[in-house]
C-alpha cells in the first residue's frame, strides 16, 4: 500500500495548511507548496491536499476508521492510474 493511514494522520497534523501528500519515485512524502515547486519534487504526483482531506474527513474529528478508508481510498485511486 503507497498510502498509509499515518501519511494521511501526517498530513492532518501539518501546520501548513496548504501542505500536500505527494507521490515521488515509489514514496509518499507531505510537503508545502513552496516545496513542490522545487527541483526536488518535480515530477511528484499530488496525491490530495490538507483542505480537501479535512473536506473529506471532518479533520481532528475523524476517527482512525475513518481515517484508514481514506487512506485506502487514495492508494486505490493511484492504482488505477497505472493501468
């Protein structure tokens, strides 16, 4: 599984609140947009931004369960994009 339910925990708890969840050479990582425009994370794939996870979750108040749903549903998502 790419997406885990602690990126998705991570990615809730950034003080960013425009902060990420990207997908670059195999690996999730959580960055901030001055970042994404860096070298470094050319070619990351943006899996879902922290307000449209909060959207999706109700935020602090969403529970593990939840959470874990979530998580899976994006590391279906980006499955299906390879075909």
């Amino acid at each position: 599984m790419a997406i885990s339910v602690d990126d998705v925990k991570q990615l809730l708890q950034h003080d960013d609140p425009e902060a990420r969840l990207v997908l670059i050479e195999g690996r999730t990582e959580i960055i901030t947009p001055r970042e994404a425009g860096s070298e470094k994370y050319r070619g990351a794939l943006q899996v879902i931004s922290r307000d449209d996870l909060i959207k999706r979750t109700g935020g602090a108040e969403a529970s593990d369960h939840d959470l874990a749903e979530q998580a899976a549903l994006l590391d279906s998502t980006i499955s299906e994009l390879g075909g």
